[in-house]
C-alpha cells in the first residue's frame, strides 16, 4: 500500500531509450540520449529488481521502452522474468516494427500481452507522426495474431489536426481481428507544448467524433490489463475501445498502482512528477533493493502535475512508455 491507501503491485520496466521511430509526442527533436555510452541496466540486474519486486507482493510487470525489441536479449529478460514465483502477468509495449521477427520468441519466453502503438493506418500520416513505415507494422500484428497471444492491444495517440481521421479506422481494423484499440491524450511528457490547443484532442472529443458512426456503451467493470483506461462496447461494429485521459479524467490517478523502472536504473513513483530513487547502489554495492522499492512505494504522490505547467526533466523515451 501506498500512503494514499493503493494496492501497488505494477513495474513498468524500460530497457533502453534508445528508438528506431521518432515519435512527435515521445521523442523531442534533437534528443541524443541514446547515443550516449551505454548505461542501461543488464539483463540479470532487471531481473533481480523483478525478484525483490515479487517478495514486496508486485504481480504485474511490462517490458517498455524507448523500442524494447532493439535489445538482443530481450527474449533472455522476459523469459527470466516469467520464470520467477510471484509473476501473474507479463507484458511488453511496441512500436511493432520488429515484431514480426519476435512475435513466437516472446510468447515462448513467457510474454503474454501485446501493447502496440498504431497512431494512423494511413501510410503519409503514420509517417509524419513517427518517421516508420505503417507496412511494417501491420506485418508485426499479422504476427502476432498468428501467434496467439492472450490480449493484443493498439495504441493511438490523439492529435488534432493530425490523426482525427484516422479513429474511426483504426476502432474498423481492430474489431474484426480481437483486437482492443486504446485513444490516449497527449501529456507533456516531453516537451509542454503538446498541451496547447492546437494539437490537444481530449478523449471526450474522440468520443463525440466516434459516436457519430456507433453508439459507445460504457463498461465500467471490463479491465482487461492493468492500466488506466476506461473501456466501452461500440454496438454495430462489435468492438472495444479504451480511453486513456490524464488530462480531462478528474479522478485519473484514484486507482494508480505502479512504479517504473528506467533503463538506467531509476525507480520513478509517477510519470507526471520529478521525483525519482536511483537503484544502481543497491543493485551494484549489495544494497538492499526492497527497501528502495518500498521507499518509492511511500514517495509515491497523490496526483500527477501535468495539468500545472509541468516541464519535463527529461523524455518519455528516457522515461519508460
């Protein structure tokens, strides 16, 4: 428990910054972090944090990134992790690009829900938001259905002005196959300006715009993964759509219950605050990692501060998806 009376039992793990998209929303221009001297946690120290993580009562873990499947051994990290008492769920966030090559060596490793950013369907405009190749993508997922996993979930990132016209056929493209689609509010989690008005598209105006071809029946009880969103049934089309809003959601971070771990090696209580525990010590000097676990746990805070001029320190490349 947290001090604010939350059951925290969630790790987000990043295992690099580095990314072979440039996403508008996630990778400020010019960012050059990731070719720094590699600083990233090894695949053994990911899966310690994950083992004390366990004894402190944590159940549910995803591998993030940065693009996670740009590590060599990010099969060995995930199969490590499934491998330990404790562990309920295992998941992994991707842009999609090499998924394709990975999709049937992560279900074997213990992986078993997708999370897979698919901002537009439209070639010219998954470009633009991103600089990748929407063909490679579609090749990720046709993997992935093919491979079976437990629950496969897309990503889109609301933008005005830029993706609007691509809801509608994304929520087309899903429902046939299984698939859930999630639209996310922008947060400044890279730079501030993605909350002015001429790009912000709230999950209220994603709504109002797909109900004018189905009609949204809420689901308050439907939760399928752990995150935050807020899912309803589209009748006539037979689909499911989350929606992530951590700007317009008064009560957003009611229910939080995780930490992140970046892939150097930071414990982070929130993403929409500063304050972050650096892990290497006990990691790398025979510290006691639970401890700095359960001190993360308590500086956890009530709320995010994104809607209060908040700048970020650093990306959400750097931070951890």
């Amino acid at each position: 428990m947290d001090s604010f009376g939350r059951t925290i039992d969630y790790l987000r793990i990043s295992v690099t910054d580095r990314c072979n998209e440039r996403c508008l929303y996630c990778m400020p221009e010019g960012y050059k972090g990731w070719s720094k001297k590699a600083d990233h946690l090894s695949a053994s120290e990911i899966i310690r944090v994950v083992e004390a993580s366990c004894a402190l009562g944590f159940r549910k873990f995803r591998l993030t990134g940065g693009e996670p499947l740009l590590r060599h051994d990010i099969e060995e990290i995930a199969a490590g992790i499934w491998a330990l008492p404790g562990v309920q769920t295992l998941g992994i966030s991707t842009n999609g690009l090499r998924l394709a090559r990975h999709a049937e060596g992560l279900k074997q490793a213990g992986v078993r829900s997708l999370n897979i950013s698919l901002d537009a369907l439209n070639p010219e405009v998954y470009r633009t938001i991103t600089g990748g190749n929407v063909a490679e993508v579609l090749s990720g997922i046709d993997a992935a259905l093919a491979v079976g996993f437990e629950l496969i979930k897309l990503n889109c990132v609301l933008m005005r002005g830029v993706n609007e016209t691509e809801l509608w056929p994304l929520v087309q493209f899903a429902a046939p196959r299984g698939m859930l689609v999630r639209f996310i509010e922008l947060m400044p989690v890279s730079n501030a300006g993605v909350l002015d008005n001429s790009r912000f598209f709230s999950t209220r105006d994603a709504m109002q715009l797909l109900s004018v071809h189905d009609t949204l029946e809420a689901l308050p009880e439907y939760r399928p993964g752990n995150g935050p969103a807020r899912y309803f049934a589209m009748a006539q089309t037979n689909a499911r759509v989350g929606f992530i809003g951590a700007l317009t959601t008064p009560d957003f971070c009611e229910s939080c219950n995780k930490l992140r771990l970046t892939a150097d090696g930071k414990l982070r209580p929130c993403l929409g605050r500063h304050g972050e525990l650096d892990v290497l010590p006990a990691l790398r000097e025979a510290g006691d990692l639970k401890a700095t676990i359960l001190e993360a746990i308590r500086n956890k805070p009530e709320n995010h501060e994104f809607a209060e001029c908040y700048e970020p320190g650093r990306p959400m490349t750097a931070i951890g998806g």
